[in-house]
C-alpha cells in the first residue's frame, strides 16, 4: 500500500511539471505571438479579437488544449507505471528458530517468488541476487501454527507474491537416539572385471540420529552407501573413500529424514583380485557319425586363468568347453568362444581352436561296476531290490581301439540320483560316466529298484 501511494506522489509531481512546461513552452509562446499579430494588425484586429473573447471559442481552445495534454499525459503514465512480472523458481526458504532444541514438519524447502515492477528494476533485481525468503518462528513454542513466508529485498521499487505464502507448520521438541550403522557396497560391476571388493569397513558405526519423537520410531537402520564408482583408478590394495553419505530406512527401505551425527564417514576399502588356472577340458556334445569314433582332441589352449570371488573359484577344478560333435564324419578343427561360468568375472583368454580327429568304432564290455547312490537325503537310506547282484551292472563302452586299450576301467562309474527321493520303493535310472571323454559310456541295465527307509 505503501509503494502504491508513493509511485500516485510521484505521478502527480510529473502531471504538474508536464503542465508547467506546457504552459511554458506551448500557451505563453502563442499568446505572445497573437498579440504580435494583433500590435502589427492595428484596426484590423478587432474583429478577430472579437471572435477570440467569445465564449465559444475560449472553450473550443481549452479543449483542445485539454486533449492534447491529456494524451502526453496518458502516453507519459503509462510509460511511467507499466509493470512486468517475473517468476523465481525454487527460491530457498530461510527459517530462523532454535534448530538445537526443536524440529519443524510443513515447512517447504523453496518456494516460487513472482517478482512484479519496472523493467529497469527489474533487471536491477536479477543483477543484484539480493533476494531471500525467510520465515522467523523463534518465538513459536511447541504445536501447530499458521506462518507467513516473507520476501526481503534491497529493492523497495519491487512487489512481490509468494507461493506458497502461508504454511501451516508444526514444531516437535528435537529428541535423539544411538543406531548402529550398516554397509551398503553399490556399484561394484564398475570395477575392473579382474578386480573384486573383499572387504569394506567405516570409521564410524556408532550414529546420533536427531528429530522428532515419532519420526525417530520409524527408523529401522541405518546404512553408509560405499559407492565403489567413486574410487578414483582402483586397484589391488586398500583404498579410502570419504564424505560416504549415510541414509536412515524405515521398515519397508523408505528414507526417513532424520539429522544424523555424524552425516557422513569414511570407508576403507580393500581391492582385491582372486585368480586360479585351472586347465581346459574339451568335452564332446551329442554322437559322431555312425560306426565312427572320437580318435583325439586337442586344444590350441590348454590352460585359463580365471578371476572371480574366492569362494567361487576355489571350486572349479578345470574349464569346460563344450563341441557339437554330432553327425561328425570326418577330421574337423572348430574355433571355440570360452564363456564363464556364473560366479566368474573374466578370462585370461577368450578363444581356442579344438581339433578332433575320428577313427572306427570299436565296443567293449566292462562287468560287474558297482552302482552308487547319490544325493540321499540324510534322514534316509537306500538298498537294492532283489540282493547283491542287483547293485552291480554292465557297461558298454564305445571308441576307437585305441582308446579302449587306454581306458581306466577303475575310473567307470554307475551312478543312480536320489534328490527329492523319500520313503517307499523307486525304479531309479542308472547313469555311467568315465574319465576318457573320447569314449561313450551306456549301461547294460538302464534301471534299478531302490528302497528307501529311514535311518
């Protein structure tokens, strides 16, 4: 209200100076020139004086005085008070209270600030910067209110609306409690396929969280977020990583927004890079051409290192490389793409050429191979159905001569798998594996009956 009667003043001392200088500049100029006429006219005047003091004519002049003033004035007023609006965004809202001894729910974080003048204060606006929103409730106690948000500039020639301009707020009493924070590791396929994080640590676990009563309850945990992308060129050692950002989680792992003390910590990390050789096994998929066999095979690669997690590497005794052989009717080399298995993140090698050369089938029968059970359940036990001579079996072997003259008949096992097996009689099939994988292995007997029983 203030502003508006301040810029009415300022209209008012400009249509009087305008009507100063239009009387100075328009009507004492004319005038002086009608009575030069007349004092050069003599007689001849009379007439025209005549017309001149007519009443008539004094309004006709007035008017058109009037009108010609009144559009240097409008034109000159508009110009003067023509307002622009501007709107800044996200403006950051200034609360000013005791933020050691009370919280604050339903206050915004920014607000939107429509800035309303003239053009040049405006821009002398945005040049400056000078603006902020603030909201003082120090003398607020605890509970509900209803406060009103407040621009402050330097310039006093702008209004201003904000939106929102009043917010109901609450004030809670700041209450804490101690939690223990956990770690999260996020990121970690950014590393180096070759390299894998085995241990994180933070240099603190104990957490003051601060807020108020109820939202303090809701928080279930506490978690450090190591995010291994931020490592600047990790590599195998201990690297620290700082300013991790701790984050507060209800039960349902939504954020809780609580004032944590410390905000922030600082991880150590330990880069490690687990590897194993182990060597490539070929292991041929499906039957060659009938009456042929598998004479050789060898691999341009007999060796791969492998990279992964040490509990899974530790597990794997050799590589396997799986060929399509079937149908195979003569020598053929095959260029192999090694895959990984899970758990592993990369390879020493990514190619091999296998050869496999054929020869003729040959077949042999090896007798009297015991049958083993597997994957038993340890709350049962199996037997055979039928006696001792139930639990042995034949096995045919196929393969070229020379390889049947090399086979390990100790390593040729008949096994038969019990997973999910339980209590009462089962026909069970019988499979045979061997240690030459040139050779194709077949029971005799394809089935045998098996009794379960608890122990």
């Amino acid at each position: 209200m203030k502003k508006n009667k301040k810029r009415a003043r300022k209209i008012i001392l400009f249509i009087k100076a305008l009507i100063r200088l239009i009387d100075k500049k328009i009507i004492t100029p004319i005038t002086k020139f009608i009575l030069l006429i007349t004092d050069k006219m003599g007689k001849r005047t009379d007439r025209f004086e005549r017309w001149l003091v007519k009443k008539n004519t004094l309004i006709f002049i007035s008017l058109l005085i009037a009108i010609v003033a009144f559009f240097a004035i409008d034109n000159k007023s508009i110009s003067l008070v023509d307002s622009y609006a501007e709107v800044l965004y996200d403006q950051k809202v200034d609360a000013i209270y005791n933020t050691e001894t009370y919280v604050v729910d339903g206050l915004p974080e920014t607000v939107d600030v429509t800035l309303i003048g003239r053009k040049v204060d405006m821009y002398l606006a945005k040049q400056l910067s000078s603006g902020y929103v603030t909201v003082d409730i120090s003398n607020l106690k605890e509970g509900t209110h209803k406060v009103a948000l407040n621009y402050e500039s330097n310039i006093n020639s702008i209004d201003y609306k904000l939106d929102p301009s009043t917010v109901n707020i609450t004030i809670y009493p700041k209450v804490s409690t101690t939690k223990t924070a956990t770690i999260d590791t996020i990121n970690k396929e950014s590393l180096d396929t070759k390299l894998t994080v085995s241990d994180v640590t933070i240099d603190k676990t104990e957490i003051i969280i601060k807020g108020a009563e109820h939202t303090i309850k809701e928080v279930a945990n506490v978690r450090a977020l190591v995010d291994i992308q931020k490592l600047v060129d990790p590599e195998v050692g201990v690297m620290t990583l700082e300013d991790v950002p701790l984050i507060a989680y209800d039960t349902n792992g939504k954020v809780v927004e609580v004032e944590m003390v410390p905000s922030k910590v600082t991880a150590t990390i330990n880069v490690d890079s687990p590897h194993k050789e182990v060597p490539i096994k070929v292991i041929p998929v499906g039957e060659v051409q009938f009456g042929k066999a598998i004479s050789s095979i060898t691999s341009s690669e007999t060796k791969v290192t492998i990279y992964g997690s040490e509990s899974v590497i530790e597990k794997i005794e050799y590589f396997p490389v799986e060929v399509d052989v079937v149908k195979l009717d003569s020598n053929k080399e095959f260029n192999v793409s090694l895959v990984a298995p899970e758990g592993v993140r990369e390879l020493s090698i990514k190619n091999t050429k296998i050869n496999i050369t054929l020869g003729e089938e040959v077949s042999k029968e090896i007798k009297d191979v015991m049958i083993e059970t597997t994957n038993l359940d340890s709350n049962y036990k199996a037997a055979a159905i039928g006696g001792a001579s139930s639990i042995k079996t034949s096995v045919i072997v196929k393969g070229t001569q020379e390889v049947l003259n090399s086979l390990d008949e100790n390593k040729i096992k008949a096994i038969v798998d019990l997973s999910g097996y339980k209590e009462g009689d089962h026909e069970v099939e019988i499979k045979v594996t061997g240690d030459d994988v040139k050779a194709i292995y077949s029971p005799k007997t394809t089935k045998i009956k098996i009794r379960i029983s608890k122990k």
